[in-house]
C-alpha cells in the first residue's frame, strides 16, 4: 500500500505562493519555514486591557478647592488589586480605605488623595463602595440559604444591587429633641470619624458609641437659659442613656447613602416579605 505524503503550506491561503515544503523529504526546510512563520508573526506583546471608569453620583458631596463635588469615576478591581487588598485586614477600617484608594479613579475632575476619601461622608464612602463592588463582579448578589420568616423554608434569593436606594442628607438642621427642653445638634460621619470611633477595636458598645457622639455632636441648646453646650467627650458621657440612644437612633434611621439594611425580597411560594439586610463589608464577603 502507497503511503501518500503530506505537504505543510504555510501560504495555503494564497495559491501563488509556490510548492509546499514536504517535511517528509526535507526536515530542515521545514524547520526553517516554521521558524519564519513565527518570526514574521511575532511582535510586541499587546497590553492588557485598562478597567474602563464608570460615573458615580456622590449622595451628599464634598468640598473641594471651594468647589462642591457630586461625582466620582470608579473602576473594577484588577488582580494586582487583589494582592494588594490580601495584605490588609479585612476586621480594619483600613481595608474599606484601600479599597476606596484603588477603585476611585476621580473625585470631580482630579485624582482624589487619601485625606480627602477620608473627609468624604459615610455615605459616600459606602456610595462609591457599592459601585466599585458592582463594576467589579456585576450588580447581582447571591444569597444562599436564606430562612423564610412566613414559611420556615431554606430558599436561595438574587438581589440587584444597582437598585439599592441611595439617600443625600436630610433636609434642614439635624435637630433632636432631648429631656428637659434641651436640644441636640448632630452632623453625620465621615471616613475620618468612622476611623476615630473604630481606633480602638477591643472598646466596648457604650465607649463606640461614646467616640461616635463625640465626633457627631455638636452641641446641646438649652433654650430656656441660653446656654450652649459643645459637644465633647464628657457632654456625651454625661448624656442620660435615653438621650444618646435617641441620638444615636436618628443618625442611623437618616443616614445618607446607600440604604443596604433596608433590602428585602419577596418569597414567591408564600407571599412573605423576606429582609436580607446587608452592610458595605457583607456586599464584599465574595473578593
């Protein structure tokens, strides 16, 4: 039986190109076209491809240079940003700062520093968190084995974060009303007083919240005598429990940003509304 010889044509898309080399009858010349082949095919490596930026609106702002800030670019999260996030704890507030250091792009028209990230609102920070966290691995969030309160059932739910309701701050002074006439004004955090209140981590409920009122008090007015009272350290110490906790309860209940508590998905087998609320770090338990 004839054996039929086979032709390598590295030109094969071009007929007039000339005889195919048979590496049958000849292995050098066959060598030598394939090392050509390589060579005429090779270049500069092409460069990987750069995250595009992504707009996002900023739900209370920032002042810089004089000039009020309602936007940022983001962009996902690479590998080298991966790395560099592996290195930090996540139980810290410095991961959330990291984090807000690689994907922000630009605050306004500039490349933020570090400082003004931190001066940024809670909930901003969370803002831009929440975008980074959605340009990263897309806006659907799977929640496995979740128990129905109506039906006791284990049921698996998808939320889209991109829905999630962003708040800016409320309208007017932060007012609360406290015992025996007095009233409190409040300012809402920042990254800066976020990172005082969690400096300490072994700190105990009342001194957190000791450290987050000395940070976001103000001051007490009491009206019937005119005397205004700067918020420290010791007023919130001597604060009665009922008036810090109404403190308290108002800055979380009107805190700006992203609304990630409030998240709720509907059970189809029974009807019942079923919570599932998230804070910033759960939305990045899967980086």
């Amino acid at each position: 039986m004839k054996t039929e010889k086979l032709a390598y044509n590295w030109k094969f898309d071009d007929p007039g190109a000339g005889p195919a080399v048979n590496p049958m009858d000849n292995t050098a010349a066959t060598n030598a076209s394939m090392q050509q082949v390589l060579a005429d095919s090779a270049g500069p490596a092409p460069a990987p491809p750069i995250p595009s930026a992504t707009l996002s609106a900023l739900p209370v702002g920032t002042d810089i240079d004089g000039k009020r800030v309602k936007d940022a670019e983001i962009r996902e999260l690479t590998g080298a940003d991966e790395e560099a996030l592996d290195r930090v704890s996540r139980n810290n507030i410095k991961f959330f700062d990291k984090l807000l250091q690689l994907g922000v792009v630009s605050l306004g028209d500039d490349a933020p520093t570090t400082e003004q990230l931190k001066a940024l609102h809670v909930g901003d920070r969370d803002s831009l968190m929440l975008d980074i966290r959605c340009a990263t691995f897309g806006p659907e969030m799977e929640m496995v084995g979740v128990r129905c309160p109506g039906c006791e059932a284990l049921v698996d739910f998808t939320i889209d974060l991109s829905t999630v309701e962003r708040r800016g701050l409320p309208d007017g002074p932060h007012t609360i009303e406290l015992r025996g006439g007095r009233v409190a004004t409040v300012t809402f955090p920042t990254g800066l007083d976020q990172e005082h209140v969690l400096a300490e981590p072994d700190a105990t409920t009342g001194e957190v919240n000791t450290r987050l009122l000395e940070r976001c008090l103000t001051h007490i007015d009491i009206p019937a005598s005119g005397i205004r009272i700067p918020g420290t350290a010791d007023t919130a110490r001597k604060l009665g429990i009922a008036d810090r906790r109404k403190i308290l309860m108002y800055l979380a209940e009107n805190a700006p940003g992203p609304q990630t508590m409030d998240l709720s998905v509907k059970h189809e087998d029974c009807g019942t509304e079923v919570p599932l609320p998230l804070t910033v770090a759960d939305i990045f338990l899967d980086l």
